[in-house]
C-alpha cells in the first residue's frame, strides 16, 4: 500500500447516502448519460460507470441552494466545456492519478465523547471572532479534493482517479448567488451556482442544502439539533446513525456554519452511537491528524472528520475501505481512499470569485 499523499490515489466513490433525490444530481446525472449514449460508437471514449459522481457535487452539500440553479446556464456551460476537451477528455484532471491506498488507522470508541468535547472547545475559542456574513458579502471555501470512480471501456473495467486539484467556490448568505471554480470539472471560468430550479422555482434551503441564512437559524442546543437532523434526514441513506453523521460531517466540510452551530455540531456527533477515534490518518493536503469516525456496515466504508492533533482544527474530510469489497465487481479493496478533501480557506469575501490571498 502506499500512504504517499503526494500521490493521491483513488477508487469509486458512491453518491453519498440519501443524496439521490436533489434536483440538480438528477440533472448533472442526465447530462452523463446524455454525453454517454452520443458517444456510444466511440470505442476511444469511455463512458463512466453509473455510480460515478457528477462532476459538479463532491456530495450535494457542497452546491448549496443557489446549486440546484437549472440547466440553462450551468448545463450549457458544461457541455461547451466537454466540447473544448473535457471533463474526461484532454485537458480533464479525471482519470490521472494513481490509485491512493492507505495504512487503515486503529479505530476505538473509548475517549471519543471526551475528544470530541475537546474539539468542540477548541472551535468555540478559534471561531469566536468570526463576524457574521453580511448581506453583500460571500462565503468562500478553497479546498483539495480528489476522487475515485470505475471507468468502463467496452467490457473493461477499470479503476481510476482524478488528479487531486484545488475547488474554490462562493455562495451568498441567502443562496441566491454563487460560482464554482473546479479545474477539469467547469473549464476555467467555473459556472454560477445561481437561478431558479427546473420548475422555474427559487429553491428553499433545508439541511442538506443549507445556505448560510438557514444555518444561523438552527438549534445551538446539541440535543435539539440531533433531533432535527435525525427527523429530516430519516428515509434517506443506509441506517439513521449513519446518515447523521454523514450530515454532520458535510455540514463541518463544505459549509459555513455560524461559531455556535459548529461546536453544537460537534457535542451532538458525540451522541451518534458507532462513532470511533482514528489514531492516525492524513488529509487531502497530507496533513496529518488524528480522526473521528463511522463505518458504514453496509458498504465497509469509514468516514473521517480529520483534525490537527495539537490545534483540534477541522483539516478535512476522507472516506477509506476499510471491510470488503465494494464498487464494480468488487474492484474496490480493502486500504484504499475512496474520496478525500482538504479545507485549507474558509472566510468571508466581499466580492463573487474573490480569493483571499492565502488561497492563491
């Protein structure tokens, strides 16, 4: 195996868990097999697997609101880009990489409630002085993240990764405005994350598409804010523990939660029954940390929240086989990093696509 994170590596990831019904995934996942079936005479093209994840959603959190923005502007935009090269052609960062594998850290439930009151702590002091978004202004998080799917060529099927690149993206406090910038995903101007969906509706926030507004609205009390997201994710993914985490760690990722939503955040995981601590795992970045954790039975897949072993900061997010096999006909091992992403800048900008100088 090789825990080289200069060499990111990469396997299937799924469509996380109770993901399957937004809008715009529906969307972006007609555009693939629009894109699929146009190129069927074309034995040089491959097409991807159905479990591959579209290319404009890590996971649905991470195009908030102003994401589920219809067809119009973002699919045109995608299909000039496809024309130009990409996303799987020349020029794409899919398909580049190696595939990423990992020594599987150590995982023990005892002293997890303590770390992650720890962890809560420690956000409550860092994030204290964070001012709230005003009105004009706009969230931006620039993250690295990289990915794995199944490529199938005719009959052959094979593992493969994109490059691990940067994403830089902006939403507005209410969702209604927002660009993504994803190199080999939107070409090189990125797309609006605004506009209505495709009933011509503006889309309501809710907790897996949050906007900041909405955020600011949720329950600080960790109880209450557990019970709320077990009632609006119940039904969705493969178990109500499991989905809550998930939710959680999607919130703390690729979101911006106001100071005391993070640290209720934070105190209401500690109450989720199965989540362990890693001893040891590293970050898109490869930043070392230590981790807090759930597998999912039915995939064999953990979850890590990865945090700075001194600092108790969030550093990012990965999702590692660590029990069987999985992906097209079990191509997915034992040891390998299924998806991966490093927040290295989340603040506030006063600008659409600017970037704070420590992102560039």
């Amino acid at each position: 195996m090789n825990d080289d994170l200069s060499r990111p590596t990469f396997v299937e990831r799924e469509l996380p868990a109770g993901r399957h019904q937004f809008h715009r995934e529906r969307l972006m996942t007609q555009i693939h097999d629009d894109l699929r079936a146009s190129d069927a005479g074309t034995a040089a093209t491959p097409s991807l697997t159905g479990t591959r994840r579209n290319p404009f959603l890590r996971r649905a959190i991470l195009v908030p609101v102003a994401g589920f923005a219809l067809a119009g502007a973002l699919a045109a935009g995608f299909f000039a880009y496809v024309e130009q090269g990409a996303a799987d052609g020349p020029g794409s960062t899919m398909a580049t990489g190696p595939t990423m594998t990992t020594r599987i850290g150590t995982a023990d439930a005892k002293g997890t409630p303590q770390l992650l009151e720890r962890i809560s702590l420690a956000a409550s002091v860092s994030l204290a002085a964070n001012p709230a978004v005003r009105a004009d202004q706009f969230v931006y998080i620039g993250s690295k993240t990289a990915t794995t799917y199944v490529k199938t060529v005719g009959d052959k099927h094979t593992v493969v990764s994109e490059k691990l690149h940067e994403r830089h993206q902006w939403n507005s406090p209410d969702g209604t405005k927002g660009w993504l910038i994803e190199p080999g995903h939107t070409g090189p101007e990125g797309v609006t994350l605004e506009g209505p969906d495709e009933r011509g509706q503006t889309p309501t926030a809710y907790l897996n598409a949050p906007t900041y507004n909405y955020l600011a609205q949720l329950p600080t009390d960790p109880d209450v804010l557990l019970r709320k997201i077990y009632e609006e994710t119940k039904g969705n993914g493969r178990g109500p523990d499991q989905e809550a985490f998930t939710t959680i760690g999607d919130l703390l990722r690729a979101s911006f939660p106001p100071p005391a939503l993070t640290t209720a955040l934070y105190k209401a995981a500690a109450k989720i029954p199965g989540v362990v601590t890693v001893d040891d795992t590293v970050d898109a970045a490869g930043r070392q940390g230590i981790a807090v954790a759930r597998l999912d039975e039915h995939s064999g897949q953990r979850e890590e929240w990865i945090f700075d072993r001194q600092t108790l900061a969030f550093l990012g997010e990965r999702t590692v086989q660590v029990q069987g096999e999985s992906g097209e006909q079990g191509m997915i091992k034992p040891g390998t990093v299924v998806f991966t992403s490093a927040v290295m800048t989340r603040t506030v900008v006063d600008r659409m696509k600017e970037q704070p100088t420590t992102a560039r």
